[in-house]
C-alpha cells in the first residue's frame, strides 16, 4: 500500500464516503487519482466498494467487517 492509499483508506474509515471529500481529507489535487487508488484498494482487499444505483460506497474492511458483525447479532448469531 502506498502512502496515498493509506491516506485515502484513513479518509474513509474518517467517514468521508464522496471522492471529492475523500480527496479533500486525503490531500489528494485529482478526483481521478482517488477513484484509481480506490480500485487498487479494492483490489488488494483494503476496502469494499459497495455497488448502488446512486453511485459506489467504499467502506473500509473494518467498517464492513464491523458492520457485518452488528447485523448479526441483530439476527441471533451467537458467534458474531
């Protein structure tokens, strides 16, 4: 993982979910760049990208792990 990726992972997990914003945190000039690190993020297995009609949310391994996890419980999974 580059430096960049790391930053732009770290706006993720931050909150920051638009490329824009993601940019912003990250400190990154181009929008094309982050949407290039978010591929290889994906990748790698850094992160998932999360398919919607209104556009792709990137989250974080541990913020879908995390969420993963509360989802279920909320179903009765004692091993969650």
């Amino acid at each position: 993982m580059t430096a960049r990726q790391a930053r732009i992972l770290q706006a993720i997990e931050a909150g920051h979910i638009t490329t824009r914003a993601i940019a912003e945190a990250a400190g990154v000039s181009s929008t094309s760049v982050v949407a290039a690190s978010l591929q290889a993020l994906e990748a790698d297995g850094h992160l998932i990208m999360e398919r919607t009609p209104s556009g792709d949310r990137p989250y974080s391994g541990r913020d879908y792990c995390q969420g993963w996890d509360a989802a279920a419980k909320l179903l009765g999974n004692p091993d969650a």
